[in-house]
C-alpha cells in the first residue's frame, strides 16, 4: 500500500497494490494522483526507503516533485515516525 498524507495528515492518494510489489514501482502513479489532487502544487515529497534509487525519483520528476528520502536512525527497528529534516 501507497499512501501520500499533507502536513496535517489529510490523505491525499492511496494506492493499493499486491505486497510483492515494490513501494519504488509505484511512485510515479502516486505522484501523478498527487499532482492532479494538488493542482500541480507540490514541489517536494517526504518518502521513506522505500522510495529510493533513480526509478522512483525520476518517476515523481516527471511530475515535477522531488522526492527527499528520509532514512530510519541505524539504531531503530519496527515502526518509527520519521523526522523530516
């Protein structure tokens, strides 16, 4: 599953697809779901490692979004709210 939130928490996209399937392989159409709900206003997605690597950066490019992957602190395991900076 797929999901792009706001600030706030309001969901913007969901995408749901079968688990084998990689987060990375979906990018480009939850960015062009993000871009048409936004109106084009989104310049930078937070993603989480899932998304890294050219294909998932290029894909949100063509939309004009720049993904910032934001990386899990070495030491933490299981589910961790990622700081954005």
């Amino acid at each position: 599953m797929n999901m792009a939130i706001d600030t706030p928490g309001h969901l913007w996209a969901l995408l749901v697809t079968p688990a084998n399937k990689q987060d990375r392989a979906n990018g480009g159409q939850l960015a062009q779901d993000v871009h048409e709900v936004t109106n084009k206003t989104v310049e930078v997605a937070f993603v989480d490692q899932g998304y890294t690597g050219d294909n998932a950066a290029q894909a949100a490019e063509a939309h004009s979004i720049r993904l910032e992957v934001i990386h899990l602190p070495d030491a933490q395991q299981g589910f961790v709210l990622l700081p954005r900076c």
